[in-house]
C-alpha cells in the first residue's frame, strides 16, 4: 500500500512515518505542504491521501483555519478527478460545546465559530463529492515532537520551570499521534485488501480526563523519572484555569464504530504517555551526561 501524507512536519505525519518504517506493507510519500497538483498525483499514484488535522482550530488564528479549509478543499478537488481516495483527519474541537454523554459519528457538529463552520462545510463537501473517503476526528493529539505535538513542549515548558495554566472544566481524551497511525495504516490496508469502509470515525484515547489533570499527571511522573535518574530539577508549576462555570464541557468521543468495522481499539493515553516519557527521560539524561563528560 502506498500513502501520500501531507504536511510532512505534523505530529501525525511523522508517526505515520515511524509506522511505516516497522511496517513492510506500506510504502510513504511525504508532501511538505498542502498542496496538490493533478499531474503530482496521477505520476505518484498512490492508494490514499492522508491530511493531518488542523491543530486545535478554535485557539489559531481564523486565517490559519480558512487557509487550512482552502487547501482541503483544493485536495478534494484533485482527488476527485482522479478518484484517489481521501483521509483527512479533524479536531474534535469542531463539538464546540461537547455533550453530556459520549458524542457518537453520527452527532454531526454544529459550532457557532465562524472558522470551525468553515471546516464543517468542507466536510459536508468530501460527504457529499467524494464517496471514497475517511473523515476521522480525534481526540487532541499528543506526541514528543512535531507540529501540534502538546506533549513534548509541555516537558519543554516544565524542566525550563516555566508556569503553565490548563482548563480544568475541559474534558476530553488524549490520542497517542503513534496510536492514531498505527489504526489509521491498519484501516486502510484493510480497505485496501476489500472491506467496504469508507465513512466518518471518531478515534481517541481511553479515559476522559481535564486538560489540568492530564498536565498534572504528566508532570508527577516527570518528577519521578528524572528523580530516578538523579536528576535534580524545579519543574515548573501548574494553574488551574476555569472557562466553564456551570458544568464542564465535555468533548468525549464514542468510538465504537471503528472497532465494530476495523477491530481498531482505542490506546489508553496514560500507557502512551508513559512510554513517551521513558524515551524523552533516557534521551534527556543522556544528553545531560554528555554535557557533564
């Protein structure tokens, strides 16, 4: 199987490229922007094209949102001409007010945000244009490093000592980069081999939890692996921030469907971050050794 992934520098793309190098099935292009040209394409003649979400779209600046909104829409178009399959991959920030229960596929999202509007129109196009295609939200994507990875500039942010503040009204789950890459290959080589997927899927982490709390426990078990590693560091501290006064919103993705349909899932965020910790911990310490020889 072959996959054209653009924006080369997301935090997905670049576990989509980690996924396919353990993989001898699967075979990357990697665009640096979001580009197409039909001529591109129709010479690199791949399986699918994979977009990226757009990084938390309500805290950018609205031209950001309408660029990105542009040039999925130019992507459509591209792809439709030459009926190349389409995954593009969106916040789940579009629930711009959450529910109160589990937010299934079908709980289409009606935000009042002019930006996050303009997202939900490009979908209703690829729904409507494009029968070939995988509309995937996520929960808020974390990874070590690359654009939109949150949890590698948190650990940044803490051994430099500086105060970070998180909501703790906002509920949602945190999704491994590495884990989304790895449901996202293993969907479409189950396409590719036949199974009649296409649709909209909601793909997220285990274990609702606040943006604070998800912070907080990132920074105890910071504390605790560079404690073991004698490393003596003032972490720096957290600030609970309250936007939601009279309950909290709640964005928490229901993701059934893609296990009923691919046997896809979902990865418990803590063991995702526990694994991410241990590699940025061993290649801090390391560096900290070198710098001490």
């Amino acid at each position: 199987m072959k996959l054209l992934i653009l924006d080369a520098g997301h935090c997905l793309s670049l576990a989509l490229a980690r996924e396919a190098n353990r993989r001898t099935d699967t075979e990357l292009v990697i665009e640096a922007g979001l580009e197409l040209e039909v001529e591109g394409l129709a010479k690199q003649s791949p399986d699918a094209v994979v977009i990226p979400p757009l990084v938390r779209p309500m805290d950018v600046e609205p031209a950001a949102v309408t660029a990105h909104a542009d040039a999925v829409e130019r992507c459509v178009r591209v792809c439709r001409e030459l009926d190349v399959p389409l995954v593009w991959c969106v916040s789940d920030q579009l629930y711009e007010d959450g529910f109160d229960g589990p937010i299934d596929e079908h709980m289409t999202p009606e935000p009042r945000d002019e930006g996050l509007r303009q997202l939900m129109a490009v979908g209703h196009q690829i729904r409507e244009q494009h029968p070939r295609h995988l509309i995937v939200r996520l929960g808020p994507l974390f990874a070590l490093e690359g654009g939109g990875a949150w949890l590698g500039g948190m650990l940044d942010r803490l051994v430099c000592g500086d105060e970070m503040s998180a909501a703790q009204d906002v509920i949602f789950c945190p999704t491994s980069a590495d884990a989304a890459a790895m449901a996202l290959t293993g969907m479409l080589q189950q396409i590719q081999c036949g199974a009649d997927g296409w649709g909209v899927y909601h793909l997220a982490g285990t274990e609702p939890v606040s943006a604070f709390a998800f912070a907080s426990m990132v920074r105890t078990q910071l504390a605790t692996r560079l404690e073991g590693l004698g490393q003596s560091i003032l972490l720096g501290e957290l600030k609970a921030l309250d936007h939601h006064h009279v309950q909290p919103l709640r964005r928490v993705l229901n993701c059934r469907r893609v296990l009923q349909a691919f046997g896809v899932h979902q990865k418990p965020w803590r063991l995702e971050v526990g694994r991410m910790l241990d590699a940025w911990c061993h290649a801090y310490h390391q560096i900290d050794r070198e710098g001490g020889a």
